[in-house]
C-alpha cells in the first residue's frame, strides 16, 4: 500500500512539475533554435515541419501563422539596444544587412500586437522600400 501511495505521489510530482514547465515555456516564449542578433529574435524552424511542441503550442494560442520555411525568416523585436521597451514616443535606427530572401517587411507593433502609433504615422516598410549603399547596407531611420 505504501508503495502505491509513493508512487501516486511521484506521478502527481512529476505531471505538476511538467505541466508548470510546459505552461512558463509557452507563456514567457521560450522556444528552441532562437536565433538572436542584438534586440532581434527569430525562430528559423517555426513554420517548418521540424518546429519544436512549444513553438506549435504558442502559434496555436496566439493564432499567428508563421513564414514558411522557404517565405522567409521573421525577427522580432521588443527592447532597443540599450535594453528599453520599445515606443512610438523614440526615433530609432535599423541597419545593417538583411538575411536573403525576396521580401521582407519590418513594421512596429505594440506589447498587445496592435500596429505602434507614432509621430510619422508609419509602421511598417517593404525591402523594395529602401535605398542600398554600395555594400548592400541600409539605414532606415
């Protein structure tokens, strides 16, 4: 009798803790094969096949659909450099090289996912909106 009670109380232990777990990796987003550069994150695998349960998890509870795994990569950003959430209240600074692809987009979202209001009365540009420096380089400001 004893033994079933140890192990009832081992199973219980174990789901509690695995099903805590499973809940903080979907909720604070953590997802395997992050790909980060500075601010930016990306999830390569996100819309492909091989994505991870907690990348499919996520998707499902927000109800986002994902780039597929030829489309393209999307980054995402919610602090800038020095660390501070993002504002439609602050001028900000994107350069760089961009990752190959076709098309890209870059647009300003809030915490809730709503487009950012701002100043400028613009959220997003297009790859084909930029102007390129000899290297290959953009600013966009």
């Amino acid at each position: 009798m004893r033994f079933l009670f140890e192990l009832a109380f081992t199973i219980l232990i174990a789901t509690t803790i695995g099903f805590a777990t499973a809940w903080y990796a979907v909720d604070r987003g953590v997802v395997f094969g992050t790909v980060t550069v500075g601010a930016w994150k990306a999830w390569p695998l996100e819309g492909s096949a091989n994505a991870d349960p907690y990348s499919l998890a996520m998707l499902a509870r927000s109800g986002e659909i994902p780039l597929g795994g030829g489309e393209g990569i999307a980054f995402t950003a919610t602090t800038d450099s020095r660390g501070n959430p993002l504002s439609g209240h602050c001028t900000y600074a994107v350069d760089g090289q961009t990752p190959p692809a076709r098309l890209w987009t870059l647009t300003a979202y809030d915490a809730l996912g709503h487009l950012m209001p701002n100043a400028a009365g613009r959220t997003g540009f297009l790859s084909r909106e930029i102007l390129r420096r000899p290297d290959g380089d953009f600013v966009i400001t």
